[in-house]
C-alpha cells in the first residue's frame, strides 16, 4: 500500500461527496435554500446576516430591522434617479460617515458593522452592494485572491468603487494613486515581485466578476477560516461547503481550502475514520484534480475504509464508497483489480447467505462496474 501524504499548503464546485452540518434551523434552511445556487426563501440581506452569525430568529429579526431602517433612512434622500453614478457616489459617502467607520482586518461580518462600526473589504462590499441593487442600481464585485471591491457595469460606463477607503468611490479615475492603495494588502517582497504600478493589473488577472450571491459565499468563508485558526477543522470543512454553494471558484480562498482539506482529512485518517476521510480527499480531488497529494490520499483511504466494510460485511457503505471512487474515474487497472477481489468476495458470501433474488441484484451491479468479466457469467 502507497504511503499516505500530508503535506501542509504553505498558505494559511462543491463536490456531490461531503454535506455541511448544521446545528440551528436557519443555517439547515439557508443551506437548503442555496441548493441549487439561487436564494428562494431568504433575501441576500437576511442570508447575509445569517452567514455573520446572527443564526437565531429573533436576532435576525433585530439585525434585518436596523437594515431595513437604514435603507429607509438612504431613501428618503430623494436621489436624483437621473443621476445614477452622483447618487451612488453619495450612498457611498453616506454609509462612510455613519457606519464604515474603522477599517479592521478581521472584521469579516454585517454584525461586526451593525455593533462596532468596524469593518473589512467583504463586509464593507456586501453592505453597499446590497443597499444599492434595493435602491434599483446593479452591482457586481471583483473577487481577487486578497481582494474584493464593487463595480458598476450599467452606469454608461464601468465605475470601480474600493469600499475600504472614504474616498474610494470610482477609484479609478487615478490608477497610480490606486496601485499606491492596494500595496497594502501585500506582503512588501510581493510588492516588487510584481512591480509598484502593475498591482491592480496583477489583481485583475488573478480574478473575476461574482454576482451579489456569490459575494455572500465569502461571508461563510471567513467564519469558516476562523474557525480553522482555533483548529476545528470540522466546524471550518462545514462552512467551506456551505460557501461552496454560493461561490462555487472563489479566488480569494484557493489556498485556504487546499490546506483544509489536508489538515481535516489527515485528522480524520489518525482517527481512524478511514470513510470519512475519503469523503474529504474525494472533495479535495474533485476540486483540484491536477494535486497529486489529494489523489493518492484519495485512494489510500478509499481502500482502508473498503477493507472495514469488508469486515463489517456493510454493503450498503462499500457500494457507496465505490460509486463515489467510480464518479471520479480515479482507480488504474492496479486499483480495478483490488476491487475485482472485493466483488469476488460478495458473490461467494451472497451465493452462500442470501436469497437468489439479492445475489442477482448482486450481479447485475458488477456486471454495470466490470462489463464483460467472467466470473460474472459463470456464476450467472
């Protein structure tokens, strides 16, 4: 048997294998509501503030009300409707002087803005996203692997909005003065690898325009790496999943989930929970099929688990485990034979222990994995 890898990331599409966990109602509700990658039942602000945390009833109510009430409040300004690009500029100003008031790193949620007036670029974008598609203004965002900012397609032109900054409406009017603002969210050796006015190129090659759906996604993504810090790689792999559905490429989190699925599928293999270690590293391979890694990890585990299914006699698990290993097409004509073994091993146990009509049921599903096999015939 290969050796199984864990090597760490050096960096701190859902796959149809793994399903978050949820303990509160409305995050089992959200996470079925997002299914299919739509919101149905929730509004994006209520999705919002559930993805923050506020994941009981009557504290989402409170939260969606102080939205509800500073929508209003922006309303009644009576913004000039022919004006779309001025009235935007001062939706931002407004929110800049009573509610982005400090820029901090780590706060990554609505709340974090409701209670403390503090923010970063996720939730300081989802925010002002949000108030302006209520308003009937359009927005997307760009999400680059440390970055997210607001863009404007539809104004007679494309405006850029960095929504960490008070002056950062239509931020591109000084593309030097940008390159100078984006610096800091780079370490000062990548500054220079990159080169001091190619940053807000370099960022725009890296990533891509998400709808105001997908931005959510980061919302669970960040709870998600907090919980990693603290080392509940369980907690973190349900969030990863849960923000899967929303943003199914997301830029800024490659890194982050590739050392997740390390470091969670390497706790569950020394546990001992070979099944539900090959479930991790079958999602880390569906998503990153070119990591060599994910892979053989895949199959090491695969065929632990096999070996305890075996021993169980569970057939309900090992087809299980073989359907998934079969969906994506990993086992070489080494592996395929292991598993020519293991059917071996049912057939003789269902010709001796159960009634005809299963050990046919038992047949035709080998027949459907190894079409042609012989042995299948002449126990036929």
């Amino acid at each position: 048997m290969r050796r199984i890898f864990f090597a760490i990331a050096c960096f701190g599409i859902l796959s149809p294998f793994c399903l978050a966990q949820f303990r509160t109602a409305l995050e089992r509700q959200l996470e079925r509501d997002i299914e299919n990658y739509v919101l149905d039942d929730f509004r994006k602000i209520e999705a919002a503030f559930i993805l923050s945390g506020a994941n009981q009833q009557e504290t989402l109510e409170r939260y969606v009300g102080w939205y509800d009430n500073l929508l209003q409040t922006i309303r009644d300004y009576n913004f000039d409707p022919h004006d779309r690009v001025a009235s935007a500029s001062k939706v931002f100003a407004y929110l800049h002087s009573s509610w982005l008031i400090t820029y901090k790193e780590e706060a990554t949620t609505l709340i974090a803005i409701v209670d403390e007036k503090r923010y970063n670029c996720v939730a300081g974008t989802i925010l002002y996203n949000l108030i302006c598609e209520d308003l009937g203004w359009p927005t997307e965002a760009f999400e680059t692997p440390t970055h997210t900012y607001t863009i404007f397609s539809d104004f007679g032109r494309e405006i850029t909005v960095e929504n960490t900054s008070p002056i950062g409406f239509n931020m591109m009017r000084n593309l030097h003065d940008y390159n100078r603002y984006l610096l800091q969210f780079y370490p000062e050796e990548q500054r220079y690898q990159i080169g001091l006015d190619r940053i807000y190129a370099y960022e725009n090659s890296k990533g891509r325009k998400i709808d105001n759906t997908e931005l959510l996604g980061l919302l669970a993504y960040n709870r998600a790496y907090f919980a990693n810090r603290t080392t509940d790689y369980k907690k973190a792999y349900d969030f990863v999943l849960l923000a899967q559905k929303f943003n199914r490429d997301s830029r800024s989190n490659y890194n982050f989930e590739i050392n997740l699925y390390y470091r969670w599928g390497q706790q569950l293999y020394e546990r001992k929970q070979f099944q539900e270690a090959f479930s991790v590293f079958a999602d880390a391979y569906y998503r990153y099929w070119e990591n060599k890694d994910f892979a053989n990890n895949c199959k090491v585990a695969f065929n632990l688990a096999q070996r305890e299914n075996w021993q169980k006699r569970d057939w309900d698990n090992f087809q299980q485990l073989t359907n998934e290993m079969l969906a994506i097409e990993l086992l070489e004509k080494e592996d395929l034979d292991h598993l020519k073994g293991y059917m071996v091993n049912w057939l003789n146990l269902y010709q001796h222990t159960k009634p005809h009509e299963d050990l046919q049921v038992m047949i035709n599903y080998w027949q459907a994995v190894f079409p042609g096999e012989p042995i299948l015939d002449s126990i036929k």
